[in-house]
C-alpha cells in the first residue's frame, strides 16, 4: 500500500472532525441563542461534502488494509461523531503504518 492512501485518509479525517466540531458549535448558537442560522446552513453543507470525500478516502483505506466489514463501519461511521474521528484515525495510523509499503531501500546495520 503507497503512503498516499493513509495521507489522504488521515487529511480527511482531520478535517471532517474539525468540520463537525465547528458544525456542533453553529448548532449550540443556532438553538441556543438564536444566532447564525446561515452561518449553520454553510457549515452543515461544506460538512457533508467534505464527509462523503472522507467516506470514499476511508473506503479506499480499508479495502487496500483488508479491514474486516465491522471494522471499516466503524471507522466509517466515526466521522459522524464528535471527537471520535481524532481517536479513530490515531488507531488507523498505528495499525496502517506497517503495511505501507515505503520504497525507500533498506540499509544494513553496523
């Protein structure tokens, strides 16, 4: 597996977290005070782009690691959830990292 493939990922997941974040705080000012009802319009449609982009990178990730289906749904479903993207993608990475396939050569130790 090429880096790319958990870069993009791991991009994606970075900003569909904070997206949501910013999503949730418009909606708290939206029902709670009133307040920022298009700003809360924007943000929820730029969030949903930008989760169907992390839904395909997450996708591909999974299909290119041979993830098990419950394992990919969950990985899936965590960038609907507030803060759970953040833990999830630190998982991936830990578990992802020595599949990729560098293609730098391998020196011999002293």
């Amino acid at each position: 597996m090429k880096r790319s493939v958990l870069t993009r990922y791991r991009v994606m997941a970075y900003v569909t977290a904070v997206m949501l974040l910013v999503l949730c705080t418009c909606m708290v000012f939206k029902y709670g005070f009133d307040k920022g009802e298009d700003l809360t319009l924007v943000v929820s449609q730029v969030h949903g782009v930008l989760y169907i982009i992390y839904l395909i990178f997450a996708f591909d990730l999974g299909s290119k690691a041979k993830w098990p289906m419950g394992k990919l749904l969950w990985v899936l479903v965590s960038g609907t959830i507030p803060t759970a993207a953040f833990f999830v993608e630190r998982k991936v990475v830990r578990e992802v990292e020595p599949l990729i396939a560098d293609g730098s050569p391998a020196t011999a130790g002293a």
